[in-house]
C-alpha cells in the first residue's frame, strides 16, 4: 500500500467517490444479529451487508465504511488546499531566499568598492 498519494491517486478517490451512492450514508444494525448493513439514506434499502467477522467487528467495519463516505469529499478537498499552502509558502520561502542571496551579492560588491576606495586614498 503507498504512503503517500499523488495527484493522480486523489483524482481516482474523487472520481469513485462522484460514482458512489450519495452521502450520507449510515450503519443498520440490530444487536441480535451478527450482521450489520450500509446504506445510504434513501428509504433505508442497503448497499453492503457486512457478515464476516463477528458481530462487533461487522459493525465496525460498517461504520467506518458509511464513515469513510461521509467523510472523503471533506479529505480530498483539505488534502488538495493543504497541498497548495505547502506549495505557496515553499515559493515564498524561496523568493524570499533569492532576495536575501542577492543583498547578500550587492553588500559583496559594495565592499569591494569601499575595499578599492580605500586601498586608493592610503
């Protein structure tokens, strides 16, 4: 599994999570059985039965699916707006070094003019 998602992979998330059923979606459970189901909100008819494992870990699963749906647009678009603040602030961290490499260049002339001033008038 990758560690880290490029652009192309937040592209794909988006484009399965505009073919998906809408949000929100939500868990059916009853205690009485193993099973749990999502679904999502339209008249309560189930997209996924989940009746693998036991009952707490169905009905976990379930949750962080119906979670998972809920919540990936939100992820997607922070993902995307953090990615560009990161993008914004390394451009401006690297103006502003190029603006301090050439004052830096600038003092560097100037003193060897003082230097040659200097070296002149003795």
């Amino acid at each position: 599994m990758k560690q880290v998602l490029t652009p192309e992979d937040i592209n794909g998330l988006e484009e399965k999570l505009l073919k998906a059923s809408p949000a929100p979606w939500r868990v059916i459970e009853d205690k009485s059985v193993d099973t749990a189901w999502v679904s999502p909100d339209i008249e309560g008819n189930p997209i996924a039965l989940i009746d693998y494992n036991s009952a707490a870990q169905n009905k976990a699963d379930a949750h962080f699916i119906a979670a998972s749906r809920n919540y990936m647009g939100v992820l997607i678009s922070e993902v995307k707006v953090l990615r560009k603040r990161i993008l914004d602030l390394i451009q401006s961290n690297n103006t502003e070094l190029q603006k301090r490499l050439d004052l830096q260049e600038e003092l560097n002339e100037l003193k060897k003019v003082l230097q040659q001033d200097s070296d002149g008038n003795k």
